[in-house]
C-alpha cells in the first residue's frame, strides 16, 4: 500500500523527509514519489519474468499511460526494460526521455495517421494493430520510409477479468482487438500476411486493469496458444511472440491482496509451457506490460485540511465531512469506477477517538468525494496534512482542470533529497492557451 521508503510511525517520512517539511517546501496538493521504490519494482518485475520464462523472456514493458513523464522515462531507459506507449503524446515523452525506439511498444484503439507515421518513422520496435484500418495505415506508412515495421494483432479472447467493467478489456463487447471467437482475428491475419513491408511478429492480448488473481492470465495464454498453432497449422511458420499485456492488482486498502511478480510469472510459464506441449510448438518469446504493478504503490497524495463540516443524517446519525485542496481533479478514479483508497493523518499524531468520516474535495459536485468512509481522528481540523496511498497509477494522468484547478506537481525522492519532476500548473498555464 505505503512504499517501502515510507513511515506511518507517528508523522508520516518519506526517505527521512517528514511530510510537514514536503508540504513547506512544495505546498499542496502534491504528488509525492519515492523514486527507489518505482526502480526496485521495476527490476522485480523484470527479473521474475527471465526467472519464470528463462531464455524465452522477451521484454518487460512500462505500462506508460500508469503515469509517464521525461523523468520516469530517464528510469526507463537507465533500468533497461521497454516502455508501452498509446498515443503520440506518451510517444513523445517517451523520446524526450531517452528511450531507444527499439524498445518501444506502440498501443491504441485509434492510432492517427500521423501517430503512426511518427512511431515509423522513428523506428519504434513493436506497433500492436486494433483495427483492419490500421493494417493498410501501418503498411502504408512502412512502404513511404522502406521499412519493414513489425506487429502484433491485438485479440480479444472472449473472458470475463474479474475487475470493474470500465477497465475490463478482453469480452467480446469491447472496443479494443480482433475478436478470436467471431473468427475477425482470422481475418486480420490474412490481411497482415497480404503486405510486404510489415511482419507480423505474434499476437497480443490484455484483459483488464486491477486484476487480481492469475486464473483469467492463464485462460488468455491458453487461447492465444490455441491461434498461434493454428497459424502454424495453417501457413507452415511459428510466430515468435506473444504478449502476454498486463494489468496486475495492487492492494490499496488494509487488507487487500496484490499479485508478486515472481508468483505471476510462474504461474504463466507454467500456462504457457502446458499449451505449448500441447500443440508442439516452441515457446515463444513472452512480453508483458506492467504499469499500476510498478508505479502505483510508488506514491501518495499529500493534502491540506481546508474545512471540517458535521452533517446530521436522516437517520439521526452525524457524519464528518473533511475537505480537502484537491478532489476529482487529480484522483478521478473514485468517481469513475467507484475505487476505494485510504488515508493518514500525516503531519501528527492524535490520540482522539475516532470518527466515520467522508473525504471530500473542494469541486462543485457532489460527488466529489475521495473516501466515502473512513474513521479518522476526531480532532482533525483545519490544516492538518492527509496522505492517500497508492496513487501513483492513473492519479497523475487522469488528472484534469476542473474549475480550472492547477494539476499538482510530482516530487520524487530518493536517499533524504526531494525534487520536482513535474512542476505544478500556475495560472499562466491556465490562461496559456486562450485567444
């Protein structure tokens, strides 16, 4: 949940910095990443698969769209794993930060003509193909700089992740992939196979976000397994890789669970080694694209109290509601799928009774609201610090300017030094694009 340069003990540190001192220098809200935590998790996850898969590993890529900047691409890059990108935007990050194109995954649903003329022509190592459309751009855009781009079809396997259907990704009724059960992935494949300036590497599949359990990674192995014997069967050649996408839980509350790498990883080398003998193939060469796993625990949102209101319910009951200096903007993830975080008073500690408190922000909506209930010290008052865990995933990146709120800056810390790597917006940046 915390990372493990964290304390919970008495005021909240991070690296020895207290977070009083975090909010002094950097003010809040205020994203707090601890840079040795996210580099730890990496290599674990990179390790696990080459212990898991051995001399069929393939690539271990960051799953971007968790949370990028040039920085966190600079780790990247220094670590030696490969990053999965989905836009052209995250692309350009991902070159600012150094990242050899080589190790690029290209991803998207509705890659543009000049995103993918972009990731061409810069040579990146794998563009994953959603659509037929983008088999005859991706061609097209190969042939114009005399490349032969190589590709994998993304798939959609036909199972029920057991997560919430807003990031659910591998039923049927998706927007994402070739279907293998209506026969569209088939079809894709003849197309691949009818150009000659792209090569068509293997297949891809990704079944949701927040996954935690290994059962529905198996299921998808053993599918995919199924079509790449198929393709064998069919045109005399084995494809040489499979991906395997990602979307491993993390835990985010007292109690929860969350998937250890090198305990995914040997149990899809176990999936994936079975359906092979099964159909006689050779193992294939195996990716993955961890991107929450790795950064999500890395860090944590420091906050400021602003006001504390009692509310008498209907029922006779009272609720605190605590408000704190940001809210939805920069952690949309409870109002849209209903995701449940905890917090800590972070700046001291108290000794009074506790009470059931609802976390709220300072938008104008209701449903503003962080934490439903949580029981919190029942002195809180304002200017109190609060820290969320486990933001590091898709807080940053969701993040918006509702009531053209500044998105909060991201500091890293490593070894008792804080700095920024994102600065916060100002009101210039806010005004910066009006005519």
């Amino acid at each position: 949940m915390w990372s493990s340069n964290v304390s919970t003990d008495g005021e909240l540190s991070i690296s020895g910095i207290t977070a009083a001192n975090l909010a002094k220098e950097f003010a809040t809200p205020a994203f707090i990443m601890d840079e040795a935590d996210f580099r730890a998790r990496a290599i674990s996850w990179d390790q696990a698969l080459k212990s898991g898969f051995g001399e069929n590993a393939g690539t271990v890529y960051y799953a971007g769209k968790a949370f990028i900047c040039t920085e966190v691409a600079r780790w990247i890059k220094d670590i030696g794993i490969g990053i999965d990108v989905c836009t052209g935007g995250e692309l350009a990050v991902a070159l600012a930060g150094g990242v050899d194109p080589s190790k690029i995954e290209v991803h998207g649903n509705n890659k543009s003509l000049a995103e993918i003329d972009r990731a061409v022509s810069v040579g990146v190592g794998t563009i994953v193909i959603d659509s037929l459309y983008e088999i005859e751009r991706v061609a097209a855009s190969a042939t114009k700089h005399g490349r032969v781009q190589r590709v994998l079809l993304r798939l959609t396997p036909g199972i029920e992740a057991h997560t919430h259907e807003s990031i659910a990704t591998a039923h049927e009724d998706v927007k994402f992939g070739f279907s293998i059960v209506s026969g569209a992935a088939w079809k894709a494949i003849e197309a691949v196979r009818a150009h000659a300036s792209i090569e068509l590497r293997g297949f891809h599949a990704h079944i949701g976000s927040q996954i935690l359990d290994t059962d529905s990674f198996e299921i998808s192995a053993e599918r995919l397994i199924a079509l790449l014997a198929k393709y064998r069967d069919a045109f005399g050649v084995e494809l040489p890789e499979l991906g395997l996408g990602g979307g491993y839980g993390i835990h985010y509350l007292p109690g929860d669970e969350e998937l250890v790498p090198s305990v995914v990883m040997q149990a899809l080398a176990t999936a994936v080694d079975t359906n092979c003998a099964l159909h006689s193939l050779s193992v294939p060469k195996i990716a993955i694209e961890p991107g929450r796993a790795i950064v999500g625990p890395t860090m944590f949102t420091l906050y400021e109290v602003g006001t504390v209101k009692d509310v008498t319910l209907e029922n006779g009951d009272n609720r605190r509601y605590i408000s704190i200096d940001g809210g939805m903007s920069e952690n949309i993830r409870p109002a849209l799928y209903a995701a449940e975080y905890t917090a800590v008073l972070a700046n001291r500690t108290s000794n009074a009774a506790l009470i059931s408190s609802r976390l709220v922000g300072k938008h104008c909506e209701t449903g503003d609201i962080l934490i439903r209930d949580i029981a919190l010290a029942s002195d809180i008052a304002p200017g109190d610090l609060l820290a969320t865990p486990a933001t590091g995933a898709y807080g940053r990146s969701m993040a918006s300017n509702y009531n053209h709120l500044p998105r909060p800056p991201v500091i890293a810390v490593k070894n008792g030094k804080a700095r920024v790597i994102v600065r916060r917006e100002s009101e210039a940046d806010l005004l910066g694009l009006d005519i």
